[in-house]
C-alpha cells in the first residue's frame, strides 16, 4: 500500500532507519513509534518509498 500523504511517508522512513538499527528506537515521536511496533520491515519498505511528488502534505 502507498503511503497517503508527504507526512506518512517520511514516518515510514524514520520507522524503517529504527527498525533496521540506523537510528535509536528512542527519537521515534508520535506515528513513527507506532509504525515502528506495529508493521514489518516489507510494510515500512513499501510506505516509505512512495514518490512524494503527487502527494499532499497531510491527509484531510
């Protein structure tokens, strides 16, 4: 699944760098911390690497 929003992606990207060990668990903050304990490497992989160009911002 895409990710919906610039937001979102750039969550599953922070997410993805913890969950691999390239950043400390501890500067998650707010979705990514969620995102990080609740999906696999592939789902973060797949968020994350949705071209941001046609995305809005944020959702809503």
């Amino acid at each position: 699944m895409p990710a919906r929003s610039k937001a979102q992606q750039k969550a599953a990207g922070a997410a993805l760098a913890a969950k691999r060990g390239e950043q400390p668990k501890s500067m998650l903050k707010g979705a990514s911390k969620d995102m990080e304990a609740s999906m696999t490497e592939s789902e973060l992989e797949e968020l994350a690497a949705t071209k941001r160009k046609t995305l809005p911002e944020r959702k809503g």
